[in-house]
C-alpha cells in the first residue's frame, strides 16, 4: 500500500482537521501518484505504508472534540514520523 501524506511541518498539521487534510491510502502506487499529481505535486509526498492501524470511532470522537492537542493527536503524529522520510539520510 502507499500513502498520499500532506507534506508539511508537524505543527501546521496539527492545526488541520483531519477530515480536511486529503491524506488517502491506496492500493497502488499508481493511484497514489496520479492522485499526488493531480492535488499538486508540492502538497503531498508518496509514502510506502508498512504497517496500519485501526482507529475505532471512539477515538475519532476524541480527535474531533475542540481544537487542542491532546494526548491522542501526539501519538498517532509519532507513529506517523516514522514513516516520514522527508529529512532521513
């Protein structure tokens, strides 16, 4: 699987709605590339996706409830990083 993901500084994401961020899956790395193509190819970055979870609708509650930062965000933003090759050598 591959992964469009918005491409820019941890802090400016967090201050995006998740449902606004336009960040999808696929199946191939086709379809992600077209799809980065099309969005404009300084807005996304191609990710390989390794590993996934599942996040329940509990927890989206919780992300979706006022504007801070909390415990959740910060975690699923470190998981994240991982996968982030932007300034790894």
């Amino acid at each position: 699987m591959f992964a469009a993901i918005i491409n820019k500084p941890n802090e400016e994401i967090k201050n995006i709605p998740v449902i606004r961020r336009g960040e999808l899956v696929f199946e191939k790395r086709s379809e992600a590339v077209n799809y980065i193509k099309r969005q404009g190819k300084d807005v996304f970055i191609l990710c390989g996706v390794n590993k996934s979870n599942i996040i329940s609708k509990e927890e989206i509650a919780e992300l979706t409830v006022g504007n801070e930062s909390n415990g959740l965000i910060d975690k699923q933003l470190k998981g994240l990083r991982e996968f982030d090759t932007r300034n790894k050598t």
